[in-house]
C-alpha cells in the first residue's frame, strides 16, 4: 500500500491522469479510502474525480464527517453540488452544517430548489434533534393499498437500500398510522391491505426529540427506520438505522468528552485550540507557544543566576558539575510523562477532574516510588563514580538526595500544573512543559548545590 501511495502521489502530481487512474481501478474500495485519506487536499480532490461513479460514492460515505467537508472545499462548485445531489437530504444538511460559512453558502445556493427546502427544513431543527436527522425521502402509503401494489410501489422507488427497508401507512392528511416492513410485504397475501399488515402504530418520535434517544429506541425495537412525526402526528421524515447508529457514536463520544472535562463548550474549545495549532497559520501557534517558552526563557536565566550562587561549589569540587545534566534531565523526562499521562487520561475519561485530588495523590506515590529506585541508583553511581576516588563520599548522597527531590517534584507538577491551566481555562498542551521545566530545573539544583555546599562543607 506504501508503493501504491507514493506512486499515485508521483502521477497527481506529475498530472499523469491515465496513470493515476489505472492505479485506482485496481484498488478496492478500502484501499482507494485509505489512498485518498493520505494523499493532500489538491490530489485528493483530483484523485476523486478519477474514480467511477459508484466506486466514488462509497468511497465518499467511508470517510468521516471532517475528511468529507475537506474534499468537498477542494473541489469546484459543480463538483461539490454532484455529490451533495447524491446524498439524502439529512446528510445534506449535516455536511452543509459542517463546512465552513462561505463554502456552505456557496454550495447551498449551487442545489436544486428542492433539495435547499429539504435541508433548510431539517436545519430548522434544533441540533441533536430527530427532527435534524430525518430523512423526509421515504415511502408512505394508504391504509386500503394492498400488498401486491405496494411492491410494485417499493420496486419503482428510486429510495436506496438503507432507506427502502420500512413503507409507512399514513391516512389523508398525512397522519402516522404505522409501518410495514418490506420482508411483510413479500410474505402477505397480495390483497392483503397496509391497514390489516400495519403495526407499532405508537412507536414514533417527534421532530424535537434527542436524537440519542430516538437511535437507541430503533435500535431497541430491531427497526430498519423509525417514524418521526410533528406536534400533530404528521409523518416528516424517517430516521434510518444508518443514521441512528451514527448518531450514538456521537452521543457516546460525548459522554466520553464530558467524563474527561471537555463536553461542551470545553470539548469544542479544545478541538478548536488543537485545530489551530496543528492546521492553521502559523501566527497563532507561534503567539501561543512562544509565550509559555517566555517561562522557559526567564527560568533558564534564573537557572544561571543559581549556578553562579553557587561558582564556589563547583570551582572547590569539580565534580558536582558532573551531575548537573543528570538531575535537570531526569526530572525533565519524568515530568513530560506526567503530562503525557494526564492529557490521553482526561481525553479519554480516566481521570475525573472532580476527584482530581485522589488521582494527583496517586501520582506523586507513583513519583516517590520511582524517585527512591533513581535515586538510590544514581546516587551509588555517583558514590562509586566520583565519590569515593575523589574522597568525597558524600557526594553520592547528595545526588541521591536531589534525585527524589527533582523526580517527586516533577511527578506531581506534571498533574496539577495541567489541571490548574486546563481549569482557569489557559490551553495545557503548550503551556505545561515550560512552566514545570522552570520549576524543576530551579528546585532540583536548588537542592543539589545546597546540599552539596552542606554536606561536602564547601562554599
């Protein structure tokens, strides 16, 4: 698949059409997902256009809800509003939602009039609603349609697979009575009426229903669509299992983010900082980071200021400097796992910032843990090192020392510093290194060269 990729790139970019689209007729679905997904926007957009009509329709419903706006930004108007006449209202809307203001306008203005009063209904709707997920393409029919007419009906319906499992009986004026699936239809007797076939005739959602709920009542009843009806009962729409579905992967990725402290507005706020750091211009995260590495900055000046303090030391016993790489890494290291742990542990809803207190002092145990087996090891390397062939036996126990001191110090500054950020609302990802480092950096030789200047009775 790597040579496959690099040789697809090398013909969009060398605009070798014919090459790049013999390429992708030999790839299977997956893969041509997969090429598509790796290749940049220009070639992506370009490596669409070379895929057969069918293949690039189930391409495009294999990508994820971001990969599809981005292709669709990419491409031209016409080709944008192809795709979008493709696809059911529902998916219209949600894509349209997605996308940004002017790419959205423009597309929405390039549909048919139809589909614009489809998708401005269903916008209508509140966010999460059933109602923004119905789908207002389906089968209704009367309650005196027979079964032989109705699969005539199904067979002459341009509705698609997913969306043609369910026929909805409705009277006149449009009132849900209940559904009939298609397998029913096959095994009722030709004159059978929809009326006698019908069923569930109470199991329906509104158009403001929370669309979880809706999804996971379809789910409960085994169903391929639901009904969704208005204040009156009037049949609007129909929420497919395809749909449902994605709707409960949503709602379950919600509940994961607010877990970790970032449901909304945190959660977007947080996508929104971590898009503009990895995908926007620079400016931003230049401004950003280099305004925490300001601490970084001021610390490292400080950090000289201490090790001038203490010139004496290390001009009496030149062996002390010797380890000064040692305990401003070690503590360096350890700090960023904490921080690494943090961040995949808040995003994932392992830690709970409402009981931060017990899992912060489960982390400095952690740290003190592996603090006493670093610093008895260094400070025996130290002692047998530099120690004891110098005469200075104590020199071992004083990088012993600072090595508990630096990683303790550092294990818990890698959890409550990004809690503390992620809390006042400042952006922890950038933000947390610099200000711990400082801090580190400062104590730990803080504690080394007084310790050394004590013990070793130097300075």
């Amino acid at each position: 698949m790597r040579t496959t990729h690099t040789e697809l790139l090398h013909t969009l970019r060398d605009r070798d059409l014919t090459a790049a689209k013999d390429i992708l007729a030999g790839a299977t679905v997956d893969e041509a997902v997969t090429l598509l997904r790796e290749a940049p926007a220009t070639e992506r957009a370009l490596a669409y256009r070379l895929l057969d009509k069918r293949t690039a329709a189930e391409v495009f419903d294999l990508l994820s809800g971001p990969e599809e706006v981005d292709l669709l930004t990419a491409m031209t108007t016409s080709e944008a509003t192809a795709v979008l006449e493709s696809l059911d209202p529902d998916d219209q809307a949600r894509l349209l939602e997605e996308a940004p203001a002017t790419v959205a306008k423009r597309l929405l203005a390039a549909l048919p009039e139809s589909d614009r009063r489809h998708v401005g209904v269903l916008l209508s709707y509140p966010a999460d609603s059933a109602g923004r997920l119905a789908n207002p393409r389906y089968l209704a029919l009367r309650p005196d349609t027979d079964a032989a007419r109705a699969l005539e009906e199904v067979r002459g319906s341009r509705l698609g697979p997913e969306d043609l499992t369910t026929v909805f009986v409705i009277d006149g004026e449009r009132h849900y009575l209940g559904l009939v699936t298609v397998a029913e239809l096959v095994r009722a007797a030709p004159a059978t009426s929809l009326g006698t076939l019908a069923r569930l005739p109470d199991i329906a959602v509104t158009t403001t229903a929370d669309a979880a709920a809706a999804s996971r009542l379809l789910q409960l009843r085994d169903l391929g669509a639901l009904p969704v009806i208005d204040s009156e009962r009037r049949l609007v729409g129909a929420l497919t299992y395809d749909d449902a579905m994605d709707a409960l992967e949503d709602d379950a990725s919600e509940t994961m983010y607010r877990k970790a402290g970032l449901g909304d507005p945190a959660h977007a706020k947080e996508l929104l900082r971590s898009e503009r750091l990895t995908r926007g211009g620079i400016l931003y995260p230049v401004r950003v980071r280099i305004a925490f590495l300001m601490v970084t900055l001021v610390g490292g000046l400080m950090v000289g200021g201490l090790i001038e303090r203490f010139e004496d030391v290390l001009a009496a016993v030149v062996a002390v400097a010797i380890f000064v790489p040692l305990i401003m890494d070690m503590g360096g290291n350890v700090g960023t796992q904490s921080t690494t742990i943090f961040a995949r542990g808040l995003a994932l809803g392992h830690i709970d910032p409402k009981a931060f207190g017990r899992q912060l002092f489960r982390e400095v145990r952690v740290g003190a843990t592996m603090a006493l087996i670093l610093a008895g090891i260094g400070g025996t390397v130290a002692y047998l090192w530099q120690g004891a062939p110098n005469d200075i036996p104590l020199l071992g126990l004083a990088v012993g020392l600072s090595l508990f001191t630096s990683v303790t110090l550092a294990t818990f500054l890698g959890f409550a510093l990004p809690w503390l950020l992620f809390r006042i609302g400042l952006d922890h990802a950038p933000g947390a290194d610099p200000f711990i480092t400082t801090i580190k950096d400062f104590t730990g030789l803080a504690v080394y060269f007084s310790l050394t200047a004590w013990l070793l009775g130097v300075g």
